[in-house]
C-alpha cells in the first residue's frame, strides 16, 4: 500500500475535507484561459517590497444569563482584536484594536462596564451558538476592515487577509484573502486535477466564484513536505471590482510574494499554509486580548453589583 501523511496537525482539523460540498453555484473558469487550457501557472510575478499581514482573534470571556425581558435568556461575552503586521525585510506589528461586547437576543441586553473594558451590546435573533458566533465574527471582521485601512501607506503594499474576504473587507482595494483548509468544491472535476499538478509556487488560472458576492478566486501551492495532492494548497479571493488584467496580476504578485512567508512544520502545526507573519501576529493579538481570568473576575463583579444596585 503506498501513502502520504499531511504535514497539517490534525488537532487542528483536516487541511482539507474527505468529501468536499459543492458550491452553490458554479465557478466560471474561463476568466484567465479558456478550460481547455488550464494548467498549473508558473511564478511569473515580482516579489512585493512590502506586505500587510492583517488578521483578527476573538474569545469568548463568560456565558450570562440576560435578564430585563419577559424571561431570562442566555448570552455571551466575548472579545476581539484586530492587528495589522508589515513586512519589508523586517517584520513590525504597526496596529491593533480591541473589541469587547455582549450579544443575547433580548431588547434588555445592554452595556456592561468593568474595571478591566466595556462591553458593547448587540442584540441578536436568537441565542443560537452559531447565530451568536456569526455576530461576533462580524465585529471582528469590521475591526480588521478598520486596521487594514488605517495602514495601508503605500500604493503598492500587498495587503493579505488571514481567511476568505467577507462582508466588511471585500471592498478594500487589492487586498487578498487567504484561506488555509477547504470544505467547498468550487471548480468541475477536469479543472479540479490542476490543484494537485502544482508545483512548489505554483497556481491555478483565476476563476470567479458566483456566490452572494462574487469574488475571483485562484489556488496556490506553498513550499513545504510532500503529502498528497493538496498539501500545502492555499486558496486566495480577490475583489470582483477588479479589472481582469488587475487581478491577474494580482495573483502573480501573490504567487511570487506567499512562498516566502511559507511556515515549516517543525516551527507551525498548520505548515506550511498557516504563514509566520499570520502566527506571530495571532500570538501578539492573544496577548493584548488580557488575562481570561482577570476579565473572567471583573465580570462577576460587576454582575453583582448590578444585582446589589
């Protein structure tokens, strides 16, 4: 029996999944060349000068139970940070933002304030956990919206996002989402084969994904140990606002630019996909979250001096 072993810890989930859903509408796969064309695309670019890393973390802090309504119903706190790090030769972590809210499905929810941060209320539907981490997410995101549009100094720096572009970044101009494991199948099955002919560098012809807001879309092979067909595939979004010729050329940037951040296994769990800017840049970001505990404390207190009051 011949086999591979992925490089990606599988604490972390798998790289990519044994059946992939079909997404909802198909790609359309002649954006670069015609289908009977495509093949893996060489590095061709040129290497960025400088590149903005931008990514977010969040934490829940406490489960609560929101009271003021007909009955009590259950909530979160949670906390947020977004940072952006530059890479020109050296690296440097230019902007961070933290964000702290409390999300319940109640007109009651308010603003909580503690020794340690103010939690700001957002009321949603219902308290389903996904519906509540839906919420939170999308304070994160709109966090790191602000921070990647606050640093942008240049015309020319290449801004990567950690993940697909979403609501509040898909408008940033030329910045690209990169999405480290795969759960949907975008392209046929004879496009599908290009993705595991690539080589280290390497990428597929852009295609445009046609879902609730379109987007282009290409994959990428990062240096790393072999593994089987999709170790070390990365898949990056561009904005659908872009110019054909612009998002090509985007993609070359790319491909000639990511290699080089590529993460080794014996550094990165998520190697090589999870980039070394990206994971110094979470750590530092966890990190300015604050003591869980401390927030965890300060929490309870205030919540009994709201039951005292």
């Amino acid at each position: 029996m011949r086999f591979t072993v992925d490089p990606w810890d599988p604490s972390y989930g798998a790289s990519v999944q044994t059946e992939l859903g079909e997404a909802m509408s198909p790609a359309t796969t002649d954006i670069e060349r015609a289908d009977a064309q495509w093949a893996p695309v060489a590095p061709r670019g040129v290497r960025s000068a400088a590149v903005l890393f931008v990514d977010g973390v969040r934490r829940i802090e406490a489960r609560t139970w929101i009271e003021g309504g007909i009955e009590p119903v259950p909530g979160v706190f949670a906390s947020w940070a977004a940072g952006v790090i530059r890479c020109d030769r050296v690296a440097k972590v230019i902007d961070v933002e933290v964000g702290r809210g409390v999300f319940g499905p109640s007109a009651a929810v308010g603003d909580v304030t503690t020794k340690h941060g103010r939690y700001i209320a957002t009321s949603t539907e219902n308290a389903r956990p996904e519906t509540l981490n839906t919420a939170i997410n999308r304070r994160m995101t709109e966090c790191e919206a602000r921070v990647a549009q606050r640093c942008r100094r240049e015309t020319d720096e290449l801004v990567v996002l950690d993940g697909p572009l979403r609501e509040s970044t898909r408008h940033l101009a030329e910045a690209v989402g990169v999405v480290k494991s795969h759960e949907t199948k975008y392209l046929p099955v004879e496009l599908d084969r290009v993705i595991a002919a690539l080589g280290d560098g390497e990428r597929t012809p852009v295609f445009r994904i046609e879902a609730r807001f379109p987007r282009y879309s290409w994959y990428l092979r990062l240096p790393g140990p072999s593994g089987g067909p999709w170790a070390g595939i990365v898949r990056c979004e561009a904005s659908s606002a872009l110019d054909t010729a612009a998002v090509i050329g985007l993609a070359d940037r790319i491909a000639a630019t990511l290699p080089g951040f590529a993460s080794e296994p014996h550094k990165d769990p998520r190697a090589p996909q999870n980039l070394y800017p990206i994971a110094g840049l979470e750590r530092h970001l966890r990190r300015r979250l604050g003591d869980a505990k401390v927030l965890y404390r300060a929490l309870r207190v205030a919540s009994r001096a709201v039951s005292v009051g």
